[in-house]
C-alpha cells in the first residue's frame, strides 16, 4: 500500500516582509516629521525670533538658482566633500585592516591615530594653511582628515570583533589567511565599515564650512560666511538647506548600498 505524502507548502519570505514594514511606517512618519519642522519654523518666524519665514527662503533659493549662483555653489561644495570623504574612507578601510589583521600595524598606527583623534580636524586648519596654501589641497585635506578619524576606528573594531569560531572554522578546513581575510573578515566586517563611513560622512560635511574659509570664492560655506557680513539670514538658510538635504541624499545613498552588501544577515 502506498502512502502519500502530504503537500509541502513553503512559508512565505518572512525576512522581506519584516523590513518592507518598518519602511511603510517610516515614510509617513518622515513626512509628518517635515511638516512639522517646517511648521514650527513659520510659528517661529513669525513671533519675535529673527528666523526668515519658509517663503522668504524659498524666494531667495530660486533667486540664487536663476542666477546660477546655488549651483555653483554646490558643485563645488560637493567635490570638495566627496574627494575628501572617499580619500579618507579608502585610507581608513586599509588601515583599519592592517590594524585589526596584524599586531604590528597595530603597534605603529594606534598612538598616532588616538593623538590625532583628540585633536578637532578645524584646530587644524592654521597649520593647513601654512603649510599647504589657500587652494583647494588643505580645504580637501581637512575634510580628507574627519572622514578618515571618523571611519578608521569603527573599521578596526570590525576587523578584531569577527566571531573567532568563524575563523578558526575556515582554517580546519584548511583555508589560508588571505582566503580568510577575503571571505571571513571583509564580509563579517562590512557593517562596521558602513556604519564609521555614515560618521565620516557627517564630519564631513560638518567640517565643510570651515574648510572653506580657507579662501574659498565659492561653496555653500563660503556663500554662508559672505551672507552672515551683510545679516542676509535667507542666504544662509539656503545654505543651510542645501548642505542637510546633500548630506541626507548621500546618507540614503550609503545606506542603500549597506543593504545590498549586508544582505547575508538577518533582517530583524
């Protein structure tokens, strides 16, 4: 007598429908968020405090656009924040590795890394300038250097927090070090990496302003300092404006990427 089997039936994906929740819920609660900002902002402006209402900003961002002025000025922001931010993530991956892969390197980078940490990226800028001029080398330079303090810690802790039973693992199936390093350390690390490239990216655009007093004819900071002489308050909300929603984009941008390259762990 033959007996049949009862039918399998596969459960539905339950990871994809626990994040695609959380992204339902949050994207009404972000607008209601910005309504409400803007909001208070206009309650604000509109008794006593010294704020430009939201429609006077907005005239003066579509003046600074229709003159070419805002573009310029974010295209120049940008690469300065970009060329310093990639630079000093690239550099804070590769020694964050050394330093969480070899004791040696470890050693010889963590006293300089810790002293220069203490030390804020704008007490720099004096001895930017002497040293390097007014061009665009020390403004990227010391953006280059917040990315870098910001993102080479985060990246190290990744590196010596991988799970050793993973690694011990690998080598009893006889895996070497450098196919250790590739296929158990960079991926178990990549969260790290991601989460100190979000901070880098802050301190970035943080550092961005000051950056730019170094005899800059052009940026958002620099069109922000110029605008505060003359108590031109629009202007430099404008400017404000433009460096978070840029700042926000980028972030998304990162975040986006982190959800692909993590896709392996578990979505809570």
């Amino acid at each position: 007598m033959s007996v049949t089997a009862p039918p399998v039936t596969k459960e539905p994906p339950k990871a994809a429908a626990r994040a695609a929740r959380p992204r339902r819920t949050l994207l009404p609660l972000n607008v209601v968020s910005i309504a409400l900002g803007i909001g208070l902002w206009w309650i604000l402006s509109v008794n006593g405090f010294q704020f430009p209402t939201p429609p006077e900003v907005v005239s003066r961002g579509w003046e600074l656009l229709a003159d070419g002025t805002l573009q310029g000025d974010v295209l120049a922001s940008l690469k300065r924040v970009l060329a310093g931010f990639f630079l000093g993530s690239a550099a804070a991956v590769v020694v964050g590795f050394l330093m969480g892969w070899y004791t040696v390197a470890r050693g010889l980078f963590e006293p300089w890394i810790q002293f220069f940490r203490t030390i804020p990226p704008l007490a720099m800028l004096p001895l930017v300038l002497v040293m390097l001029g007014i061009g665009e080398t020390p403004k990227i330079f010391v953006i280059f250097l917040a990315a870098f303090l910001s993102c080479v810690i985060s990246t190290y802790q990744g590196v010596v927090d991988v799970d050793k039973t993973m690694i011990n693992a690998a080598r009893v199936l006889g895996a070497k070090d450098a196919a250790i390093f590739l296929r158990v350390v960079v991926p178990a690390s990549t969260p790290f990496i991601l989460v100190g490239m979000r901070v880098g990216l802050g301190s970035a655009w943080a550092t961005l302003v000051a950056s730019e007093l170094l005899a800059a004819q052009q940026g958002l900071g620099y069109r922000m300092q110029n605008a505060q002489l003359y108590y031109d308050l629009p202007t430099i909300f404008v400017g404000v404006i433009s460096i978070g929603v840029l700042g926000l984009l980028m972030d998304k941008l990162l975040q986006l990427a982190g959800g692909r390259l993590t896709r392996w762990q578990e979505t809570r």
